[in-house]
C-alpha cells in the first residue's frame, strides 16, 4: 500500500501503529477551562445538540494538522464551535463577541 492509499483508509487522528514520542502516563489534574468543557459535552449531548458520534466526526473534520497543534480538550471546543455555526445555533460573530466580552473582564 503506498502513502496515498494509507492516507485514504486512515483518519486523521487514527495514528494506532506510526511512530510517535512516548505516551506521558502520568495523572494531571485538569484545568478550569478543560472541566468547563467536559461539562459543556455532557450538556450538548443531554440536550441532544451534539452526541459523541457528532463530536468525533467533527473532531476528525479539523484534520492532521490542527488535531496534532492542539489538545485534546482545544479540539473539542473547536469542533463544537464548528458544529454549532453548522447547525446555525451559534455564529461567528456571536462568539467573537462573547469572547471579547470575557476578555474584557480581565
């Protein structure tokens, strides 16, 4: 199989088998902003806006690039952004200016 058809039947984040750095193991107790984003998927999907199927395709969606740039808990907000100005319930505009709103708190 050459390299076109591996990057065809391989997902982006299906990296099972290539070689990587070692897996870091140990615990670490998650950030504020990462438990606010679990909680905001637990939330999404007990209010069926997006399910964990949705999630993981989007997840994939943001490509091999951006899914090795960021972490795990930014590739979820990031996909969540993406489904949620698919589905029309969130714009961009909607949150740039949340976002600057929150910044100007600080």
């Amino acid at each position: 199989m050459n390299n076109s058809e591996q990057l065809l039947r391989r997902l982006p984040n299906d990296i099972g088998g290539l070689p990587a750095d070692a897996i870091d193991r140990t615990e670490h107790a998650l950030e504020p902003w990462e438990k606010r984003c679990h909680a905001l998927a637990d939330v999404l999907d007990f209010h069926k806006i997006i399910n964990t199927e949705e999630k993981r395709r989007g997840v994939e969606a943001l490509g091999a690039e951006m899914i090795g740039k960021l972490t795990y808990y930014e590739r979820w907000i990031a996909t969540f952004a993406n489904i949620l100005f698919q589905k029309g319930i969130l714009t961009p505009s909607d949150l740039a200016r949340k976002m600057d709103e929150i910044e100007a708190r600080t």
